[in-house]
C-alpha cells in the first residue's frame, strides 16, 4: 500500500515512462509535500528515465539535493533546471558526471560552495565536458571551485550575478582553460580585484561585474580580442576619471583608456587629456542646445534629428503620479520603479508595429482570477513543449517560472480598482497601445535589485527616443490599425494623438517623475532622479 501510494504521488513520471517523453518539468504548489515526503529529494523513479533529454524541478521550497542517481539515471541529459528551490550549502552526491549536459541553472537556491565531491562534478576527467551554460546567480557562494574550467571546459557563458564572492580562482583565467567563454556576469558580488591574466580569455565578448567592491580594472582587459560590452558601474575606482568613464561612456572608449595607461601611465596622459577636452567641448555643445531649446521649448531646438527628453520633477507637476506598495509584495516582487513619458509619436507608418514588437504578447483572453491564470498558462506551455517538442516556451509562458511556489502574486492596481498589469506575465487589456496613444505610464519591477529596475527602465526610456527620431526622419505612409493594435497591450494613460511632434520639427519627450511609497506614505524611490537616464546618447539631450 505504502509503495501504490508513492507511485500515485508522481503521475507526472508515470506519464514521461509511458509516452517515453524527453522533457519533464516538475513544478507547482502540490511539489512542496511531495519532495518533502521524498526526504527533500528528487523521487528515485525519476532517475529511472534515460530518455529524457531536458528536466526542470522550480519553486520548491522543500528540494535541498537533487538525490544519488541522477548522473547514472540520466546519461542523455541535454539541460537540467533546478532554479528557486533550496539546494546548498553544497551539492552531495555531486551532479556529474553527466556526458551530455549543456545547460545547467541553479539560480534562487542556498548554495555556498561547490567543493570537489559536493559539487557540479569530478574535474579529470570531465564532469561537465559539453557544458556551455552555468547560472549560479542568486546564491550565497563565497567561492568558486578552483577546478570549474577543468570541470567544463567548453562553458560559453558564466552567470554568477549575486552571490558573496570575493575574488575569482586563478585557475579560472589561465592560458587556455576556458577559450570558449563569450560572457561572464558576476554583479552584485563583494569582488575585490580582478586579475590581469582575465586577459587569456580569448572568446570573451561581455564582462559584466558591476556593483563590487572594484577599485582598479587592469589594463590588461584592453587586450581581450573579442570585448564588446563591459559593466562597471557600481564601483569604487581610485581613478575617478575612469570611474566617471564607467558610469557614461561606450565600451571602445573605456577601452582605448586602460589601453593607453590610464591613471598614472606616462603614455596615457595625452590620451586621457584628450578625452577631458572632448567632454568639455560636448558639455559646451549641450548647454547651448539647451539655451536654444529652453525648458521645453522644442520648436527652437535645431535639426529635426536631435531629440530632447525633458525630466519633469513632481514639484512641478501639478498632478504627479504615485504607486503606492502594500507589504505583502516584499516576498515576492520587492523592486520597482514608475515614469510617465509624454509625447510618442506612434501614429506614421510602422512606428506602432516597432514599438510593440519591445512589448510582451498581451494575454487576449478573458478575466481570472491569479492563481486560475497561473495554472492555465502553465499547462499551456506544458501542451506547447509538448507539441513542439522544444525544451523552452515562448511567450507570456517564458516568465511563469518567475512565480513558482510563490503564494501571493504582484500586481499593480490602478485608483478604480483595476488590476492594470501582472508581473512578470502581462499587462491589462484595459491598458492597450493604439496608434493614437502618445502618453504612457511605465512600470519596471525586479526580485533581485532596484539598480536592475533603473537599468532597464533607463533603456526602455531611450529605446522609446531612438524610435521618435526614427519616426521623424523616416516618413512611412502606411499605418498599423487600431485592430492589429488590439493584439498587443502595453501600460498608458488616456490615448490622445501627439501634441507635440510636428511634420518638420522635432519632438519633445516629457519624463515625469512617479514616486514609489510604503502605504504610511514614506518614499522607497523616485524615478528618474539626477543619477538616472546619464548615459543618453549624443543624439539626445536630457533636460532636467
């Protein structure tokens, strides 16, 4: 009997042996008892399905080892999702060896440290010889193996992004130990100082390591052939040029600085003198196009091609606009951050179409209530993998791990008592983008950081300007249909056509300034204050 009522417990597996399925996902509110009933295990029988090829175990908050077998029971394992659960401090048995793996994600869990035998798997020979992608971001690892490359030796991409680490293992950046890694994020850690042998990384194209403890960046970096993109904000530089080059300038340029020397290089002087005068002469050429442009005056601003993004403080906004968070969304989603931009110009040619191809697929479908949404989607994207037979979902489906084993979900209310957005999943049919809508109201929310949320919303915010320019300088006579417009929803004030842009001048685009509060009225954060929205570029000018 005891036997018959395990087995029930797992149709999901019954299932995968029956159909001989290669993809098994295993998440929800009922996974809790189950894997708690297992002795905070994978069941064994699930490691008895060598077909499977792709296997994610999410949200549960009762998993703290995945179980001995799943190397010997899973050899044809292509990814393996065990992310928002609570694995750690260590992984015993380790993981590997697993042959075929080339996607691992132990993000959201409690890992502290990956030791040889309570780790990702035996260094010789390889545990992990096909990976190509580890995420180990939002753990608590104070160090990493010493013997990961020899581990994984074909990793391309390394995501370590809030963890405790303090430094990078030598071993990690010898000559030839990872030539295939293309991208390393490792923010919000507490690293010290980053060696110059990081150079020896011959493949990588971006570097992200923002929110540290930096105070030097080796010139050495200069030399890794493939740099593209770097991310060093956040950061104590004891060379405050190059700390204020960080927070402002392209990757080439920043480059080019440690390049040359930079602080204290004797053949860097010229360079960096150079590049002080440049700013110098650009901050010139700002100021006059301010004088030109007044506060807001957009018809005296020059070219059509120049665009001006005008910040507008609450102070002098006679109806500013403020959210309001309720405690119950701490557990959940605690970052957010608001801004209302006026002026879009979505009405000529294809404007709209490319706005909304930066907006999520609206959900078009009936009103729910959360929890009956939540299931809905998720035995939809089931359904979609299944018959697709792909390893991922698309879509609204994509983001439903962001809530798993979650019992609250976010939401934003508006003052009618309208849920007008549902994040990470969609927006509100109430809140449709039509070709008419000039004013928006736009909301970024994280679980991980607030920096995050002014990141994006930065982009967003700038995308949204690059767009306007490309509106005015490319007169497109045919238009997308409020009918095609109903197939996709973004967040937006009361739709009215565009009072500021003309067939011959350019475009002013108003961000107003939204406050977050706690319900007592205290201010969490105001978006965008005199740090945010400093990397415009050089096309548009931000008027604060």
């Amino acid at each position: 009997m005891a036997a018959a009522a395990v087995s029930e417990a797992w149709p999901e597996l019954e299932l995968a042996e029956r159909e001989r399925r290669r993809e098994l996902l295993l998440t929800g509110p009922g996974l809790e008892e189950r894997v708690r009933a297992a002795g905070g295990q994978l069941p064994p029988r699930l490691f008895t399905l060598p077909l499977l090829h792709y296997l994610e175990v999410s949200g549960c908050g009762s998993l703290r080892a995945p179980g001995p077998g799943l190397a010997q029971g899973l050899p044809q394992l292509h990814s393996l999702v065990l992310r928002r659960n609570a694995l750690g401090p260590g992984l015993s048995p380790e993981l590997g060896p697993l042959p075929a793996l080339r996607v691992l994600d132990l993000s959201g869990n409690a890992l502290e440290a990956l030791p040889p035998g309570q780790g990702l798997g035996p260094a010789e020979p390889p545990g992990l010889p096909q990976l190509q992608s580890l995420n180990l971001s939002g753990n608590r690892l104070r160090e990493l193996p010493a013997d990961l490359a020899r581990c994984a030796p074909r990793l391309q991409s390394l995501n370590l992004t809030g963890n405790c680490l303090d430094s990078f293992p030598a071993e990690l950046f010898r000559p030839g130990a990872l030539p295939l890694l293309s991208e390393l994020a490792a923010a919000d850690n507490c690293l010290r100082e980053l060696s110059p042998d990081i150079a020896h990384l011959a493949s990588l194209k971006t570097l992200d390591l923002s929110n540290n403890q930096l105070s030097e960046i080796p010139a050495e970096l200069a030399d890794c052939p493939k740099l593209k993109e770097i991310n060093f904000r956040g950061n104590k530089l004891r060379d405050k040029r190059l700390e204020k080059m960080v927070s402002g300038c392209q990757t080439r340029s920043i480059l080019e600085y440690l390049r040359v020397g930079g602080r204290g290089g004797g053949k860097g002087k010229g360079r960096a003198e150079g590049s002080e005068k440049e700013d110098s002469r650009k901050k010139r050429r700002e100021r006059k196009q301010r004088r030109e442009g007044g506060d807001g005056e957009e018809q005296d601003v020059g070219d059509a091609g120049r665009l001006l993004l005008r910040v507008l403080h609450v102070s002098e906004n006679p109806a500013p606009l403020t959210v309001r968070v309720s405690p119950e969304v701490r557990d959940v989603r605690p970052y957010i951050v608001g801004a209302v931009v006026r002026g879009m110009d979505l009405q000529p040619g294809n404007a709209l179409k490319r706005f909304l191809t930066s907006q999520i697929v609206p959900l078009g479908r009936k009103e729910a209530k959360a929890k009956e949404l939540v299931r809905q989607l998720q035995l939809e994207a089931e359904e979609q993998r299944k018959q697709k037979k792909r390893q991922s979902v698309s879509g609204l489906h994509r983001y439903l791990h962001l809530l798993d084993g979650n019992e609250n979900y976010p939401c934003l209310v508006d003052a009618d008592g309208d849920v007008i957005s549902f994040p990470p999943i969609t927006n509100s049919e109430k809140t449709k983008v039509k070709k008419t809508t000039s004013d928006l109201f736009l909301e970024v929310t994280s679980a991980t950081s607030l920096q995050i949320c002014k990141d994006v919303m930065d982009a967003l915010i700038l995308k949204m300007a690059e767009m306007n320019k490309y509106t005015l300088e490319n007169k497109e006579e045919g238009s997308l249909s409020d009918t095609e417009a109903d197939a996709v929803s973004g967040q937006l004030s009361d739709p009215r056509t565009n009072p500021s842009a003309g067939k011959d001048g350019p475009s002013l685009l108003v961000v107003e300034q939204v406050r977050v509060v706690d319900l007592e009225g205290s201010l969490k954060v105001v978006y965008p204050s005199k740090a945010d929205l400093a990397t415009a570029p050089p096309h548009v000018t931000v008027v604060r």
